[in-house]
C-alpha cells in the first residue's frame, strides 16, 4: 500500500519557512528596538580613545521611530526637557561623551549642533583657513553650504581616522542610523553637507593604572621583624601613581603607607596594595613564634656575662689583698642573684 508522503514534507517545508520569518523578523525587531546596541567598550581614562571607542559600539544603530532613539531618551532625562523627534546627531555626541566618562566641562551636553559648537572657546575651533588638519576624537560640524557660520551647522560628528585628503567620522541620525562614513577634510560632501569646521576638545590623554608589581607575593615572618613591600604600577606614564597599603589583620602585621611591614603575633594577614583608580595587588604574609634576631634576650645575656666578668675580677683582687671573708660574702651574695637570672658562676 502507497503512502502520500507529499503532505507531510510540504507541512515541514512550511513549518521550516514560516520559522526562518518569523526567526529573521524577531531579529530586525531586536535590531532596531531602542536599546539595542549596548556600550560594550571599556574606558582607559584615555578620554580621546575612550569616546571614539564608544561611538564604535553604536555603529549600526537604527532608529526605531522617527527621531526616537535612545540618546534622545537620554538627552530628555538630563535636561528635563522632551527630546523625542528632535533631531538626534548630537544627542549621539553628547551620549558618547557621557559614557566615555567626559566631564561637561570638556564636551558640553546640548542636543544642537551649534550650542555644541560655541560651548568651545575660540582657541578650540578650526577651518581650513587655519590649515587645520583633523584628528582622532575631533568634533567634526557640518552645513548645508560653506559656511564659517555657527547657526548654520547642520550635522556633527566624532572624527574617527584621517586618511589623507579624507576622514572617517562617525555620526548619529545618518539616514536614521549610526554610521561611519567617509568624508573630505573641507568642503563639499554628498548628502548636500559640507564639512566646515573642527573642534578640538581638552580631552585627558594620559593612561591610568592598568596593574601593580610587588617585589613579592608571600612573606614569612616572625614577631618582631620587619619588611618593606616595594610596589610599582603599568604603565609608568600612569597620571595618578598614587597607592595605599592595607593589612587585613592589623594586629598579627601591620604595614605604614610606604609599604614597611611589621610583625606583631603569630597569625596570617594579607596586605593589600590599591591604585587611586582601584587596581588591586596583595601579599600574603605569614608570621611566626619569637623573632629570629632575638635581639632582646641576647642583649640581656650579653649584659649579665660583662657584669659577671667585672665582679669577678674585683673578687679576686679583694682576695689578692687578704679580705678572704669579705670576698666570700659577696661572692655568695652574686652567685644567689646570678641563679636567680638564670647564670651560674663557673
């Protein structure tokens, strides 16, 4: 008997289609639902690198309404004012500043392209005129002609690269998305723009502490002795080299803020050695019975030993002159003493 096989491959070709649309569907939801594209980039405190890196992990962003993104939700929340439909490049910008860890005081936060422009002095603004040559993490303004005029501009951007005569910029609200696109230093670009001005922001360049090196690890001690932890940090440009040394058992060692280290009673700490920026290192110490210098009890018997020698030698003078019953006397009085202190006379 013959089976109609040709139903049940037809429902699973139908099932395997009707998946892959509604799979491809879901995926262009999630793409363009308004917080897609999460930060995923992690700060250096190197401010120029920092927010440039940021935009890149916005690269391919969609708005999902008109004008309704996430930096417009953001622009709303920090000035209190409803920014959804408004026009978004320097919401980006400004976005990108904030999760860069910008102050307001280098890269001002206003949603428009000119108040982005005049919060700049003078001395940060460039034009061709000036010969100016564009650099990453440079704030790139656009107009709809050439124009040194600020309440002109148009479009902004954050400069990415330069590559001869051109830059690489990338920008928010660029046909409703974030891209990077290609542009000429000055001048005429597509889209009707051109690229009319640069503003150079007081960014922080230097590094911050990425790690500590101590000179050791583990240190084993007795009570009494002391040691010194030495301690540097990467890189060694670092701005703030500033540490701080905690023990976690101050009673069993404690340690002074240069790093010496005294041990105190038998027990185990850790030492712990703390960048500005909180980069961590440790040392664990470990410590022992009596310190191994016994440099008090020693001085003790060293003590008794030389005061022994020198009543001897007045003994023997007292029995040199004939005063037998006196010496003998003393000589038990400081034989009683001496057992007493633990010695006894030869």
């Amino acid at each position: 008997m013959k089976r109609n096989i040709r139903k049940p491959i037809a429902l699973i070709l139908f099932t395997a289609v009707a998946f892959f649309a509604l799979s491809s569907s879901l995926g262009a939801f999630a793409a363009n639902s308004i917080d897609a594209y999460p930060n995923t980039y992690s700060n250096t405190g190197n401010q120029c690198e920092d927010i440039v890196g940021v935009a890149s992990t916005q690269i391919g962003y969609v708005e999902p309404g008109s004008n309704i993104t996430k930096y417009n939700d953001w622009m709303t929340k920090v000035v209190g004012y409803n920014y959804r439909g408004v026009s978004w490049c320097g919401m980006f910008v400004c976005w990108c500043a904030n999760e860069a860890g910008i102050p307001t005081s280098v890269i001002a936060r206003n949603a428009g392209c000119t108040a982005i422009y005049k919060s700049f002095n003078s001395s940060q603004i460039h034009h061709k005129s000036d010969g100016y040559v564009p650099k990453r993490g440079d704030i790139c303004f656009m107009a709809s002609y050439n124009t040194t005029n600020p309440d002109a501009l148009a479009h902004v951007g954050i400069v990415h690269s330069t590559e001869g005569s051109n830059i690489k910029i990338i920008e928010g609200n660029c046909g409703g998305k974030v891209q990077m696109l290609t542009r000429p230093q000055y001048g005429a670009t597509y889209s009707g723009q051109y690229v009319v001005a640069y503003a150079t922001p007081l960014y922080t360049t230097s590094s911050p502490v990425t790690s500590i090196s101590l000179s050791t690890g583990k240190l084993s001690m007795n009570v009494g002795d002391k040691a010194k932890i030495n301690a540097s940090v990467t890189p060694s440009s670092a701005a703030n080299q500033a540490l701080t040394f905690a023990s976690s058992n101050a009673a069993v060692a404690k340690v002074d803020s240069n790093g010496n280290v005294t041990a105190l009673k038998e027990g185990t700490a850790k030492i712990t050695v703390t960048s500005s920026n909180g980069v961590k290192a440790q040392c664990s110490v470990t410590v022992g019975g009596t310190s191994s210098g016994g440099e008090t009890d020693d001085s003790d018997a060293n003590d008794a030993l030389n005061d022994l020698s020198s009543v001897t030698q007045l003994l023997m003078a007292f029995f040199r002159k004939g005063f037998l019953s006196i010496g003998m006397i003393l000589l038990g009085l400081i034989e009683s003493r001496y057992k007493l202190n633990g010695f006894y006379l030869p």
